[in-house]
C-alpha cells in the first residue's frame, strides 16, 4: 500500500511565523503536490513537484514556497504565516502521468493566531 | 463560475436507501474522473476512478460518466452509517493535476 505521512496533524503558530510542513512517501513517486481544503472551496493546488528540486506553482501559491531535495520528501513552507493561512493542508503523490490517481497524506490542521 | 460544481449537501439519507452523488463541469478537456471519500479530519482516500464515458462497478459503489453532458454520478446503494463521509469529485485532462468538487456531506441515519 501507498503510504503518504505528513509531519504533523495540527499546528498552531502565530502570525509572522516561519512553518514547515513536511511531506514523505515511500513508494517512490515522482510527482508530489500540496493543496489546502477550505470550507467551500474544496480543494486548491499550491505547488507540485514532478522531479527532485523541480517544482511549479499551482493555482494559489502566493505565500508560499516549497523544498524537493529529495525524491521520496516535499516541504511546504509559510514564509511569514497569516490568518488567513489558517486552513487543512493535504499532501499527495502519483507515480507518473498515466492513469494513476493521487495518494493523499491524513492532512496537517494548521491554525495561525 | 467554478470548472466543477458540486452540491455542498448535506445529504441525509436512512440506512439501506440508494444514494446519488452528482458533480458537472464545464472543461470538455477532461477525461479522467475519480471520486474520493473524506472522513472527518482524514486525507480523502480514492474510491472510484474512471477515464472517459461510461459506467464502472465496485460493490456497492458505481460511477457514471456522461462527457456529453458534462456529468458525473456516484451511486451507493444499500447505504451504512459508514458510508457516512464527505465525497469529493475530481477530474483532470492530464491525470497528475486534478481539478476538485467542494465536496458533498453524507449523512446515513442507522
């Protein structure tokens, strides 16, 4: 089975904090993503990787960045995080670019004060 | 006006009752169409996926693509209080990056 964990459940930071959220999957995937889920709003992509240090942003990536150093780990960085940050953030990855479907990590719950 | 629109819900349905969860779209582009299931403070977990028209079966589950249209259907029939769960629809023309339905609330009352 694939197996996608994320660093952590649930986070509380404050406003201006630097957050890391970190991704890892052991099935060797090359494509990673991150999106955040919202009420409403389902969920949005921030930023992909298909290779190790490729990235590209997604439909919201204001605010944040990311780090692929290496192929099986994907950061998801808040660079000074704000409230309106606060949100359910969900990591996931695919193999290639078949007919594969993504495998999602449990989310990290991430509050900003 | 969002590429996939899906009814938030919630849908509140008793024990055993056929269930139909709908989503529409607007990109003709897309060919791959999956749903996911949601449980509370959980990642969604794939439970169906279909490339391009047409009906696919698994137990319980059965997913209905109509390109046509522009509609897509999961049904469940003989409905748990497990099946209770928020379920996204997700589709994508390339099939690494997918666009998602706000997700649907059910509710399966023992």
């Amino acid at each position: 089975d694939v197996k996608v964990t994320q660093s952590s459940r649930y986070l509380v930071k404050r406003t201006g904090e630097k957050v890391f959220l970190e991704c890892v999957q052991d099935m060797d995937h090359e494509n990673m993503f991150w999106y955040r889920q919202d009420p409403g709003l389902g969920l949005r992509l921030i930023y992909f990787s298909y290779d190790v240090k490729m990235k590209e942003k997604g439909d919201i990536p204001e605010g944040y960045s990311v780090s692929r150093e290496k192929k099986e780990r994907f950061s998801l960085i808040l660079e000074s995080a704000s409230t309106n940050q606060t949100s359910m953030y969900l990591c996931a990855s695919i193999k290639g670019r078949g007919r594969e479907t993504q495998y999602f990590g449990p989310g990290t719950r991430l509050l900003v004060l | 006006q969002k590429e996939v629109e899906q009814d938030p819900g919630p849908l509140s349905v008793p024990e055993g009752a056929i269930v139909s969860l709908n989503c529409t779209y607007s990109n003709s582009a897309f060919q791959y169409f999956m749903w996911y299931r949601q449980y509370s403070r959980k990642g969604p977990e794939l439970l169906m996926y279909t490339y391009s028209s047409g009906n696919k079966e698994d137990g319980r589950f059965t997913a209905q693509v109509d390109k046509s249209s522009k509609y897509i259907s999961l049904f469940i029939r003989d409905s748990q209080p497990s099946d209770s769960a928020t379920y996204l629809c997700a589709m994508s023309a390339s099939s690494y990056k997918l666009i998602f339905g706000s997700g649907t609330r059910l509710l399966v009352r023992p």
